[in-house]
C-alpha cells in the first residue's frame, strides 16, 4: 500500500484504576495551564457543563510510555473533564499505529470495578517520543455500585473449587486474573462486566484444550466455565469458542460465476473450507469466518452453515463473502485482523428474513454475540456486487471496536454511519470496485445515497438545511434513532468536497479519515469534529488541506446552528408549537409531511421535536402538504387544519378521502406561510 498502515497492534488489558492514589502524585491542570503548555495554541471543546470533551495539544509534562503513565496524565486534567476523587477506570486497550502514535483507552467503572458506566470513556493520544497530542472524553459522572459487597481473587477460587468440587478440576496457582467481558448473562444495566477468571486443568482429556476458564462475578455468583487452549488465552473475552467449525477444515481456493440482477456474469474466487469427507463449506477456516442461514441462527438458535451442492454454493451467498474476505484482507494488511482487530470469529448470516421467512430487503452489523462478530446479509439484492456496502457493515465492528462502545443514536450515531460510508466508498475506490466518480453507495446494485449530492436522497447539505432532522430526545426506531440515517450526509459531504475541492488522494484521505477513527469517543457529536477534524488533518500530516476543510465545516454548519443561515429558494421554513400536552408525549411524537397533491400521499419528510424542545422546526421543499402528528407509538394521530391540531377520525368522510384531505393541506412557500401555531382555543 501506499499510505501507512494505521493499525500495528491492539494489546488488550484489564487494570483497576482508582484516582486517590494518582491525583496526590499529579497536579491538576487548568485551562490556562493548557494553553500555557501549548504556546496558545491547544484546541479545546467544552460541552453545555463546561466540561472538556476534547484536547488537542500537549496536556502533560512527562513522557507517556505505558498504561501508567497514560493514567497519571487523565488524572491530570480528570477535574477539567466533570470526574471526581471517586471516579473509577480500567484501562482496556492500546492501539499503536506505525508511525508510532499510539491510543490509550480508559473506560469508567464503578467504585468496584465490577461493571462499566455505559458510556463513559477516555480516550488519550501520545506521539512516538511519549508526547501528548490528543485526549477525548465522554466522562459520565456517576460511580454507582452494582453490588453491594465484592468478592476476592481468593473467594472466587474457593467458589469454583466448590462448584467443581467433584469433577477433578485443581485450581493453577497464581493465575486467577480479571476480565472484561460482554454481558449476554443478566438484564444489568452495563454490557460488559469485569470478572474473575479462575483457572483449572481440563478433566476431559478427549479435547485438545487442557485447562478451563472458570468465570466468577464478582459478587460471588459463578457464571460458566470455558475450555482454552491455556491460562490468558484471547477466548476468555469472547465467552465461547467456536473454534469447533473450524477444527477439522482446510482452506482450498474456489471459482463460481454468479449472475446479478441485470443478468450480466462474473467470476469470482475465495478461499472456502473442506471437510475430511469432502464437503466445501462458506468460510475461512484460517480466518474464522463462517456464512450460515440467518433463519436458522436467529429464530431455531442453531447453526446450519452454507454448503456447496453439486460443487456450487448460493450465488448471492458466495458473492457476498468473496467480497467481504476482500475487505477483511484490506484491513488486515493494515495489521486490523479482523472486523474487531482482535481476530474474533466471523459469523455472516446469509437469506436475512422475517419470521414468516419472507425475505427482508438489508444489511448489517449485528454486534457481538455467542463468541461471534455477526453480519447480516440479505438474499435479494447483488450486496455483493458493491463492495462500499460490505465495507460500510464491516467499518461498523471497526468503530465500535475502537472506542469499546458505541451510542448508536443522535448526532453520534450520524458520525457512525458517515465514517463507515466515507471508509466503504473509501476501500471500493481504492480496490478498483467502481467506476463511480460521484461517490454514491450501493450503485453497482442498489443506489442508496450520493455524498456528494445527498438531497438526491432526502438528505441535507448542512445543518438546519431541507431534510435536516434534529436530535432526538427519546432515540428509537420510529425517528431513525435520531436521525442517524439522515444527517450522515453532513459528514458525508465534507469528505467529498474535501478530495474534490483540494486534490486529496484517495491514499491520504483513508489515512485522515482512519485516524478521525482512532480519535473520536463514543459522545464526540458534530460540534466537536467541527474542532477535531482540522487538528487531526494537521497531526495525519496534510496542513495544505486545512483552509479549504475550514471553510467546508464552515458551510455545513458543523459547529452549530439553531436555524437556517439560509433557505434555499425551492424550500420554506416551518416552525410549529406543539401543544404542552402531547408534548408531554415526546417519546413518540413524530410529523409527517406529506404532498396533498398527490393521490398517493408520499411522504416527503418525517421528523420529530428536537431534544429539550416543544416546537418543531423543519426545513422542507414548496408545496401542499397534508401535515400529521402522532403519539403514543401512532395510535392517536392529529392533522393540523385552520390553525389548529384536529383528531384525524375527525375529518368528515362525507367527502372522498382526497377531497377530505384538499380541505386540511397547507402550502408552503417562502413567501407564504412560515411559522404554524394551533391557536390557544383549542388545546387538545
């Protein structure tokens, strides 16, 4: 390749680290101090407390060369972040690139240890020499306990040695160590949990693995226990080993044509897995990667992996995992084995459909579950035709990986879903995978959205712009969890204009966009990147870029804005009070506008209050709308007609519906009417 490889190593660790012992040793720093150690020059953001949620300068006065220090530098500016003398972290994870930068990752727990505050993360960047370059925080202050009292590593191998009292296991001296764990087990209100892991040999000598992980909460309850190829091994995080797919395969090459849906042929070759008796299996028994029916995995709970029959495999099916093997290879030849970086078995779930088994028209990241990182594909369309779609699902794992969680919602979630677009087109572009010069997704099968010109599909341009939608106060999937599918586009956008307007290579474009990656929390939201985009373009090496990125930000309004700076001329602003009532619903209130002159009613926008707020504000283009809200998870709907909200039911249907609906549509224009309000007589 040539840009540099970003990812050289991910070391995971588990160190219980409580703030007493380190703030008498470090000085807290204060802003001033900040600028004072970086000559004026360090970029700051704060959040509505005045908390810092980033860094971008030096914020300690010593080397940073490990966890330890990388500790005592967070404690350092821990008060300037919102944490306290009682804040609680566990350093999970360190990511080095090879230009020697590295990540340190410290996720808040409570006061115990036992269970990690959903969340709440620091991240810190060090140069090669040890200098700090970059810290971002999404603190949350709470250091609430899950349990009341908390066991010892000693009482946890007693509790295993009772529970395996007759079974022949002996406890390995001096090898009980803590774990973090994703929490398939408990309704608890943390993912992850950190465990006593306790080792013992293996009593059933007819499998390869001669030690068990015996996992232990720690309030003393035993949850399960694991076998292991030895004590530390990389399965204990993973809960369950799947390596009995794997086992008894070996990997030959393979060549199928596929037809697409426009009929045309391709050949394609990956490499898939043979059984002793011969079968060929859809996966990677060196890699780990499985292809089985989604059906089956979701709704039966049991694997059946695809097989060829009569030396074929399903066309879609083979298309789908050559491709992504394609990305999994790109990604690993940056030294990020796997979608996670940590060579996590691969479950791709081919045929994804409903319960009546219909198929279901998607794809997606599914998240961790059973030991697996799982995808899902769908059956219909050529997924596997658009390598910008496979990548854009495998980016998702790559993200969330590398800040350890993900808020999948809001402005947050936006960033989420732009990143994995700009890295899909990103990879396609640079795999020689398209022809496409506009940087559109999905277009060698299904065109889903352009970056480069989002209100082709019904996204904006910038903030408080046509078809912008706000953050929403209660995320879920009757408002897109905030929009996250909508608002991707401003992101989106900047990452277009940047290489058009500038002459960045697709080369240095990963390099930056892969770095924004290593840098961002799972809080960091659009006013933030307006500061941390232009820093980190400077620290990936490309200052020539930063006044033209300025201006970009600049245009979409990234650094905030409650109302248009400007309306295009085909659209209007509305603005509407809701009445106090059904704002108390806000959980669920959406609006719909939809065009009365059609017979068919499209919609042309859905949007909803934005957070803190009771007054809708949406961008929307000229014309005769039939506007709606619903609450209540849509069992009470109202029209709004004459200045006031009406219970739908209660239009007259004397009429034909069309005729019912001419008499309630409203028509917008500039020029026209731009602010709706029910009038206070009537107050549903």
């Amino acid at each position: 390749m040539s840009f540099r490889s970003l990812f050289s190593v991910l070391v995971l660790s588990l160190i219980l680290l409580t703030c007493q012992s380190a703030l008498s040793e470090v000085e807290p720093l204060s802003i001033e101090d900040l600028q004072k150690m970086n000559n004026g020059q360090a970029v700051i953001s704060q959040d509505e407390n005045s908390a810092v949620t980033f860094i971008g300068g030096r914020f300690f006065n010593r080397p940073v060369l490990n966890d330890d220090d990388a500790f005592d530098a967070l404690m350092g500016v821990l008060p300037l972040l919102g944490g306290d003398d009682d804040s609680t972290f566990i350093s999970r994870q360190t990511v080095s690139t090879d230009d020697g930068s590295v990540y340190y990752l410290f996720i808040q727990s409570d006061e115990d240890g036992a269970s990690i505050i959903d969340n709440s993360t620091v991240k810190i960047g060090v140069k090669g020499d040890g200098t700090t370059f970059l810290l971002t925080s999404s603190l949350t202050p709470s250091s609430k306990k899950l349990y009341d009292t908390v066991i010892t590593e000693k009482e946890a191998e007693r509790i295993v040695s009772r529970e395996n009292a007759f079974t022949g296991c002996r406890i390995l001296p001096d090898a009980t160590e803590e774990h973090l764990i994703y929490n398939e087990f408990e309704d608890y209100d943390s993912q992850f949990l950190s465990v006593y892991v306790v080792y013992t040999n293996n009593p059933d000598n007819r499998t390869d693995y001669p030690y068990l992980a015996h996992y232990v909460e720690k309030d003393g309850t035993y949850l399960y226990s694991l076998e292991v190829s030895m004590p530390g091994s990389p399965t204990v995080d993973k809960v369950q080993d799947n390596s009995e797919f794997f086992r008894s395969m070996t990997p030959v090459p393979f060549t199928q044509k596929v037809t697409w849906n426009d009929r045309t042929r391709e050949e394609l070759t990956a490499t898939v897995m043979k059984d002793t008796d011969g079968t060929l299996y859809l996966g990677d028994p060196e890699r780990h990667v499985l292809v089985a029916d989604y059906y089956e995995y979701t709704y039966n709970d049991t694997y059946a992996p695809v097989y060829s029959e009569n030396g074929v495999f399903p066309e879609k099916a083979f298309a789908v995992y050559s491709t992504f093997m394609k990305v999994y290879d790109y990604y690993a030849d940056m030294e990020w084995v796997g979608p996670d970086g940590e060579e996590t078995d691969v479950l791709l779930l081919y045929d994804l459909c409903d319960e009546e088994h219909e198929p279901v028209d998607n794809a997606y990241y599914s998240g961790f579950s059973d030991g697996w990182q799982v995808f899902a594909f769908n059956s219909i369309e050529d997924d596997g035709r658009c390598m910008d779609v496979i990548a854009h699902e495998f980016t998702h794992c790559v993200i969330e990986a590398s800040m350890f969680y993900n808020i999948y919602a809001n402005d947050y979630g936006a960033i989420n879903e732009s990143l994995c677009d700009i890295m899909g087109n990103l990879i396609e572009m640079a795999q020689n995978a398209t022809e496409d010069t506009k940087w559109l997704i999905g277009e060698n099968g299904t065109l889903l959205r352009s970056m480069s010109d989002p209100r082709l599909y019904g996204q904006p341009e910038a903030v408080w712009d046509l078809y912008y939608v706000p953050n929403a106060q209660n995320p879920g999937s009757d408002n897109d969890n905030g929009g996250v599918h909508v608002n991707s586009s401003l992101l989106n956008l900047i990452a277009y204009k940047l290489c058009a307007r500038t002459g960045m290579t697709f080369e240095e474009a990963t390099d930056f966009w892969l770095d924004v990656v290593c840098a961002i929390t799972c809080r960091t939201n659009f006013r933030e990147l307006s500061d941390l985009l232009p820093y980190m373009l400077r620290y990936s090496g490309y200052p020539q870029y930063c006044d033209e990125l300025l201006r970009i930000i600049d245009e979409t309004g990234l650094a905030g804005r409650t109302q248009p700076q400007s309306i295009p001329s085909d659209a209007s602003f509305v603005t509407m009070d809701v009445p106090h009532n059904i704002a108390l619903h806000d959980s669920d209130v959406i609006f719909s506008f939809s065009d009365a002159d059609d017979p068919d009613l499209p919609e042309i926008l859905t949007t909803w209050l934005p957070a803190n707020t009771w007054q809708l504000k949406a961008v929307i283009p000229q014309g005769n709308y039939l506007i709606l809200l619903s609450y209540q998870d849509g069992e009470s709907v109202l029209v709004y007609a004459d200045g006031r909200w009406i219970p739908f039911d209660d239009i007259s249907y004397d009429l034909d519906l069309f005729k019912a609906i001419d008499s309630t549509k409203i028509s917008l224009s500039p020029d026209g009417l731009d602010r709706l309000a029910p009038k206070k007589d009537r107050i549903l």
